[in-house]
C-alpha cells in the first residue's frame, strides 16, 4: 500500500532526527570515500554537516530531550513541551543542517568562499552547549558530548588547517566567524521570540529554581 505525501510528512516530522542518523552515517562515508582525496577543503566543509546530524542525534535520540532541557532549565516554565514546540524544532533543524548547511556546502565546490562560515558555525553551536550548561547549572545537556568530541573540535581543525592554507588569513577578523556566531545567535534570538509569545497568550507558572 503506498503512502501518501502528507504521510511521508508526518513521518519525516516525527522520524526526522532519527532519519538524520543514517544519513550522517551515509555522507561519511561518501565524504570519506569521494571526497577527501580529492578536494579536502571542500571534504572539511561538507564533514561538518554530519557530525551536525549526529549532535541532533544526540539531542533529539539518544538520549534526547533537548526540548525539554531548553524549555523547563533554560526558560525555566513547566511545561516541557512549550514554547519550543516539535514545530518549530522540526522546521528550524530540518531547514538549517537539511537545507542550509548542505547548501552552502555544494555552493563552496565552486568557490569555497560560500562554506567558510561553516565550521565556525559549528565550534559555536558546540560552545553554546557549554553555555547551556553553564546558565542551567547542570553538568550535562542533549548535545553537550558531540559538542565537545566532535563539533568543537573539528570545527576548530578545520579553520587552522584552511589557515594553513591561506585561505582564511586570520582566525577571528574574518567575515566567516561572524557569519557563523550570527547563525548560532539567531537561534536564541528566535527562541526568546517564543518564549515572550507563549508568556503574553499563556498564564504559566514559573517552576522552581534548583538551588545547586
């Protein structure tokens, strides 16, 4: 029996993190085996946005939960399904390391002046984990390992070895870096958006602050 379009949506709506595994699984190894002998600049770029399907992995899956991190100890309501809702989660996650990482990536094959932002934007989305953790005042939060293994660490291999290159000619005065702190900023920026939304149509109570 075949499905319908609106169920392969549903289906992708509900599945997609899941979904993101196997995929990450699949670019590695194409990267790995296509890619990396022949362009490895262009291989650092495109590398950055499996390991980005592996930190959802991470948060969405095993051992998820980075939705109600976020909603209960970072806007600390008790609702863990709100503001940041499987909506908004689904269509930011999907359009940013689906679409726009991918993207960008394909677009730097023709000049890798479009992908340059890329692993910044990874180190950064790694160090807002850190930072995560730090406002929440827990030790761990979805996304905080493949932060700190692989995101963080890669991100920064990559643009010392595109400095290497000449490439980029200076680690922080760059347009890169700042294209790729905006993109993490945005992030917050649209959730602080949600959150004064959800506050002005919802009467919720503020949950108790832990004390550690």
């Amino acid at each position: 029996m075949k499905m319908k379009l609106s169920e392969y949506y549903s289906w992708l709506k509900r599945d997609w993190a899941k979904t993101g595994l196997i995929v990450s699984i699949f670019l590695f190894v194409f990267l790995v085996s296509f890619v990396k002998n022949s362009d490895f600049v262009l291989f650092l770029i495109l590398l950055q946005t499996p390991l980005y399907m592996l930190h959802e992995t991470e948060e969405y899956v095993f051992p998820g939960g980075f939705r109600n991190f976020f909603n209960v100890d970072i806007f600390r309501l008790d609702t863990a399904d709100k503001p940041l809702d499987q909506n908004f989660i689904f269509f930011v996650n999907v359009l940013l390391v689906w679409v726009i990482l991918p993207g960008f990536g394909l677009l730097a094959a023709q000049d890798y002046q479009y992908g340059l932002w890329i692993p910044y934007f990874s180190i950064f989305a790694g160090v807002a984990h850190i930072a995560l953790g730090v406002k929440a005042r827990k030790l761990y939060n979805p996304g905080l390992i493949v932060s700190l293994l692989l995101n963080i660490p890669v991100g920064i291999w990559s643009v010392m070895y595109l400095i290497n290159q000449q490439i980029i000619q200076n680690a922080i005065l760059n347009p890169h870096l700042v294209i790729g702190l905006g993109g993490n900023l945005a992030l917050p920026v649209m959730g602080m958006m949600l959150y004064r939304k959800h506050i002005k149509t919802h009467s919720v109570p503020l949950a108790p602050q832990s004390s550690n």
